[in-house]
C-alpha cells in the first residue's frame, strides 16, 4: 500500500460521470469535478485550460463510464483518450503523471473500476460483418514520459477494414517509464477476416498493449494487469507487442501472441487458454535486455492450455532473445496441455547468443497428429552459448518426443544433468494428473521426481544472488530460486481481480537433493502427514 504523495503526486484533479468541465476540478465534493479528463479530446472550457503536468494526478470516479465510439452517450470522450494529443504531458521520474483512482469514490453501491469503452458489445464471432463503432485506440500515451495507469477498466473496441491494428493502451517510444497496474482489458471484436485463424493474412491483429520505453532501465512495468478475452475471439488479441520490461503477477487469457522487445523478468503469471492466429508464438522476445547485471530470469508462472485451436506443428513456444554475454535464468514454470509445438527455440534467431538455464520446470505436452517432434531447436553457430537443462520433467503422450526431447539439434550445445522424461501413462500411474489442484505435482514421498534431481543452490542461485546486488529487480528471482513455485496467481472473475501467489512455495533444501520438476514435495502441504500411497492402492480402514 503507498499514497500518491509518495510517488511524487502533489495535485490531483477529479472527474465524473455526473461533473462539468466548467467546475475547478479540485475535490470529489459535487459541484467540483469535471465530465472529461484533459487530453479527452471533448475536454473543455476550465477542464481544457488547465492542463497537465508533472506530479499531476487524474482521478477518475468508480463504477463510472466514458465513451469512445456511441457520441450520443454521455459522458462522450470524442474518441481516443489521446495523451500524445499536443502539447502532450510528460511527468519525471521522481513526479510521474498519475492516471488512476480514489478507492473510496464511487458511483453505485461498491467501488468498481472506471471504464473506458469504444462501445461495440464484446463478441466471439470470427464472421461479423462490420463494427459498430469502428474503433482506434484506447487511451494513447505515445511519447511521453512517466506515468502510470492504475485500476482502469477498458474494453468494446472493434478492429474493421478501416482501422485493423486497434490498441488498448498504446505507449510507442516512451522516453521514461510507463507503470500499469490492476488493469483489466477485454470485449473486443473483430471484422472477419479472410481466413478465420489468420489475423495476421490482412494485418489485422489487435494488440493490448503496444509499446516500449526507449530509456531503460526500468522500462514498461505491468503488475496485477488481467488481459481476460473469455468474452471475445482470442485469435485477433496479442496480449504484448511490447517492451515488457517487468512483468509479475498478471493474467493474460484468451490470446493469441506475446511479443517482447526489453523484457528484464517475467515471473508469477499466467498465459492461458492460447491460440494459433497464424503466426502465435506463446512468449518470442526481438531483444531481451538483461539490465546492469547481465541476467534476466523468468519464473514461477504457468502457461496452460497452448494452441488449443492446432493440430499440426506451426509455431514456437518460447523463443528468448539472449545478447551474447549474458545469461537467463528460466525456472519454477509450468507448461501443461500444451498442444504441437517446438517448445524452446534456442538459438536460431540466425545470430550468436547468450546462455539459457533451464532448470526445475514441469513441461507436458499432449500428441501430435502430424509424425513430427517436438523439442529444442538449437542454432548451428558454433560461439552461441551453451543452454543447460537442469531438473526438467517433461511429460508426453508422444512417443518420439520421449526419445528426442531436447537431444534432436541440439549436439554439442546443451547438457543435461538431472531431468526426467515421462509418458503420459507412466506419469499418471504415479499420480501425476491435470486433475490436480497443482496440476503434476508429486502426490508422496515415493514419487519418482522427488530427491532425483541436483541441488542448484551452489550454482544458479547463487548466480542469480550475486547479480541481484547490481540490479535489485532480481532480488525475488534469487530467492524464489531456493524455493519451488509459487503457481502464479489466482484469478477471481466476479471482479476480475489477482490473488498472488497462487501457492505457498516450498523450500528447497539446501544441502542434499532437490526434486525434479517445478514442484518440492512436502507431506505437511500436499500429502498429509506421513506417506501418500499411490492412487493405484485402495485403503480400507477397519
């Protein structure tokens, strides 16, 4: 919990549904705030006088709404909410501009975000004939510099022939940081497109979020964001063309890319339910920039459900980008009914990389229909460096990929030491099942991922120890390297909100052997006391 006066907000200006752009703007009390928030393009009379600055807060009223695309409802936006409208306001680093709410002000009977809408009904169709309210973006920050967006609402927007490349918060080439937290972004629609899984044949794709920060570090941060298409058509959305500088404890659902270009860590988050629009790869980075220490880390995040749409192998998992002299640490994830994928593209970006450590992860994946195998492709450049998996369990229904996993291309460049290598069958014998609350987990002591693997505190964690004195974001990643995963975060829909973490992390052991997988087992935490038997043995109590 922190007030706006320590983030360096020294005056606010409030605005709601029931104001007049011609009241001072100065309070909550009625008869002061205003009906639009300057840069509104309908913004007017004192509210357009006024302006803003660094240190500016704008405080939109709970429960209320503001329309971008119906100009007969009120109040009317007159379009995008466009802060890149000149002269477009830019805050500093120690007096952000601050785009927000009060928690305690509010239309209706209990608080609700404010929201933003272009007006069209969300809808899952892949053949609407046209938009209503043909839609540009939502709110447009391009450019500038400092802020931070918090507990908005935003959602209707429709992407059409005329206006194909929809954004909901657009921040292209900021020259300071830009902060989103508790966002929550969905309903959108689309035009149908020619081919109904290929969004990207007409250039048609919509995007959340799309930007970066051109100064960094720190760069674009997302904390408690929930991107949630369940009311839309997922295969138009990608969650990020963004830098994607920090990420954690966010909810990306029903999409269908994520496209990074500055990511620094990405931990204790959620992709799922994710879907072929011709051209998806679940997380590819065009530039990861590991910051002052020359790592980065992804960790304890759960990807599930992936190319539910696909039968046939099309796209990458996951494809770092890696520049030559630095390390990242991928760890304490779960990758589960993943459909036909290469998993980790490692190298063949055409161009020498730095190393990969990929270590105590759970990866199942269900059987191709198309012969072909999935595992890591490694790049043919002799001075890339060297990947390592580390305490990986893999689970699969594919026969050859139980054989060629992570061995296909990879010769000479990846080693091994402690991963396991399960059929779907074998696993389910010993009790690892999707059914679980944490799905794959160890069930007993007895479980075969429990004790086989090798302790990593010597190494890994204390390389991730070491660099987080030179850049403090990683402190988590060096502590949650001694523990097991955290399983991102839980999701509540009655209000769209995050609770985090999902569950409580284990610790790993210092000295001795860890167990294989995302997972530690504990008998106080997952199995009761004493042994678990296998669910294969039936216990009758006399």
């Amino acid at each position: 919990m922190v007030t706006l006066s320590s983030l360096g907000i020294t005056n606010c200006y409030y605005i709601a549904a029931n104001g007049s752009d011609s009241n001072d703007g100065a309070s909550e009390a009625p008869g002061h705030p205003w009906l639009h928030a300057p840069q509104m393009a309908n913004c007017a009379a004192v509210c357009k006088s006024t302006g803003v600055s660094a240190g500016v807060g704008l405080i939109l009223r709970g429960g209320d709404t503001w329309h971008e695309g119906n100009s007969s409802a009120v109040p009317y936006t007159g379009g995008t909410w466009g802060f890149n409208n000149a002269p477009g306001p830019a805050g500093t680093s120690s007096h952000p501009i601050y785009v927000g709410v009060d928690p305690t002000w509010f239309s209706g009977s209990a608080w609700a975000r404010p929201i933003l809408t272009w007006d069209n009904p969300a809808n899952a169709s892949q053949t609407l004939s046209s938009c209503t309210y043909p839609s540009n973006d939502v709110i447009d920050v391009s450019g500038g510099a400092y802020y931070i967006f918090d507990n908005l609402e935003m959602t209707g927007a429709c992407a059409s022939a005329s206006n194909p490349n929809v954004v909901y918060m657009n921040y292209g080439s900021m020259s300071g940081w830009v902060d989103f937290y508790n966002l929550y972004l969905h309903g959108w629609s689309h035009v149908g497109f020619p081919n109904p899984n290929n969004c990207t044949q007409n250039s048609t794709c919509m995007s959340a979020f799309r930007g970066s920060v051109n100064n960094y570090p720190p760069g674009d941060t997302f904390v408690y964001v929930v991107v949630d298409g369940s009311d839309s058509d997922p295969v138009p959305m990608e969650g990020c063309y963004c830098g994607a500088w920090r990420v954690a404890y966010s909810y990306f659902n029903n999409i269908s890319q994520f496209i990074t270009r500055t990511q620094n860590s990405f931990h204790d988050s959620a992709i799922l339910n994710f879907v072929d629009n011709g051209h998806a790869n679940v997380m590819e980075s065009v530039g990861d920039v590991a910051g002052p220490s020359n790592v980065y880390a992804t960790y304890n995040n759960v990807f599930g459900h992936l190319y539910v749409n696909s039968s046939v192998n099309s796209n990458v998992g996951f494809w770092p980008s890696r520049s030559v002299g630095t390390t990242l640490y991928w760890f304490n994830n779960v990758v589960y009914d993943a459909g036909p994928m290469e998993f980790f593209n490692i190298g063949l970006n055409g161009q020498d990389e730095g190393a990969l450590d990929l270590f105590n992860n759970t990866f199942q994946l269900n059987h191709r229909t198309d012969g072909g195998v999935d595992n890591f492709s490694c790049s043919a450049t002799a001075n890339s460096a060297p990947y390592t998996n580390g305490n990986n369990n893999f689970i699969t229904s594919d026969a050859s990929t139980v054989a060629g996993m992570y061995a296909a291309n990879c010769s000479g460049q990846g080693t091994d030491t402690g991963s396991m290598l399960m059929s779907t069958a074998l696993a389910a014998a010993d009790g690892y099942l999707a059914s679980e609350a944490f799905v794959f987990s160890p069930i007993s002591n007895l479980s075969p991922t429990v004790g086989a693997g090798a302790n990593r505190t010597s190494t890994f964690c204390a390389a991730l120890t070491s660099a987080s004195a030179a850049d403090p974001y990683l402190a988590d990643a060096a502590s949650s390297c001694r523990n097991d995963t955290r399983y991102a975060c839980s999701y509540t829909i009655s209000n769209h909100s995050l609770t985090c973490p999902a569950r409580t992390a284990i610790a790993r052991p210092a000295t001795g052997a860890w167990d294989v997988g995302a997972f530690q087992y504990s008998s106080t935490t997952q199995g009761g006391s004493g042994v678990t038997p296998p669910p294969s043995v039936a216990v009758i109590v006399r």
